[in-house]
C-alpha cells in the first residue's frame, strides 16, 4: 500500500465515520426525547385518572359539590378506551426506545470506526516497515469492522414489550407482576 493513499484513505474513512455516528447521534437523541414525552404522557393519563376518581369519590361520599358518582364517568366503555389509549402509547414508547438503542449502536460503532481510522492514520505516519505498515492495516481493518458489543443491542434479538401490554401478557399467562 502507497504511503499517500493509505493516509487519504484513514482521513476519508475518519471523515466519513465521524459524520455517521453524529447522524446517528442526532437520530437516537431525537427518539429518547420523543420516548420521553411519551413516557410523561402516559404517566399524566394514568395520574389524572387516579386523581379524577378520588377526587370525584371523595367529594361524592362528603356530599359536597360536584357530587358526581365516580361510577358516571368511569365506565366499561371508558376504560377500555383508557386501555386501548395506554395500549398504543406503550407500544409507541417501545418502539422509540428500540430505534434509540440501533442508532445509538449505529453512532457508538461509527464512533469507534473513526477513532481506529484515526489511529491508523497516526501509525502510518511514523513511517514503518512495509511489512509493518501492511500488518497495521490488516489489525487496523479488522478491529474497524468487526462487530463488538456496545451496551445498546443486546446479543440476541428479543422482543421489547411496553409496560401495558407486559402486564396484559402476564394476566392472560397467570404470572404475578
């Protein structure tokens, strides 16, 4: 490998790594961000429905107004459109939280790519032996390339199931929660 090629390939492949993990980056901050939001979404219909009804039970049984039977309100009908509602956006939270785990894996990847460039780049610039330079970048390309763990993925593929549908799936099984 020529000395000049090999050290414009390290900038390219640095260049070029470099500008995917901050793609990659940008795309897993915006899903954490929209998994949060809908995390607090969540959080706000479950709180607002538990305090509506102590509310209205409270205020029914010490016959002070509104003096609404929580009943009125809280119906079949109403919960099960509660639950479809959490139901939804459980699987929403899901599928943000998976999308933020491949692109953060994505951006930790291409992050570790760039700085193996880099140092390839470096090593190739102290002059070594032909033999030297030639085992560098083998070593080099292999560690650019090969598939390491980050944190992010786990090792096998599983199904990540939302809060809802996690407790559903235990009822309908006969698992305590």
């Amino acid at each position: 490998v020529e000395k000049a090629h090999g050290e414009t390939a390290a900038v390219r492949f640095g260049k070029h790594f470099e500008r995917q993990a901050a793609e990659y980056a940008a795309a897993a901050k915006g899903f954490d961000s929209t998994r949060t939001r809908l995390f607090y979404i969540f959080l706000g219909i479950v709180v607002a429905n538990i305090v509506a009804y102590l509310f209205l039970f409270v205020t029914f049984k010490a016959k002070v107004r509104p003096h609404l039977d929580p009943e009125v309100l809280f119906t079949i009908p109403y919960g099960v459109f509660k639950l479809a509602l959490l139901g939804v956006l459980s699987w929403a939270m899901g599928v943000t939280s998976k999308n933020y785990h491949i692109n953060s894996n994505l951006a930790a990847v291409n992050k570790h790519r760039m700085n193996v460039a880099e140092t390839l780049l470096d090593f190739t610039k102290s002059s070594p032996s032909p033999n030297d330079r030639s085992q560098m970048l083998k070593v080099g390309m292999e560690a650019m390339f090969r598939h390491l763990p980050t944190g992010y993925m786990q090792k096998e593929s599983t199904k990540e199931d939302g809060p809802v549908e996690k407790i559903v799936n235990n009822v309908i099984s006969g698992k305590q929660t």
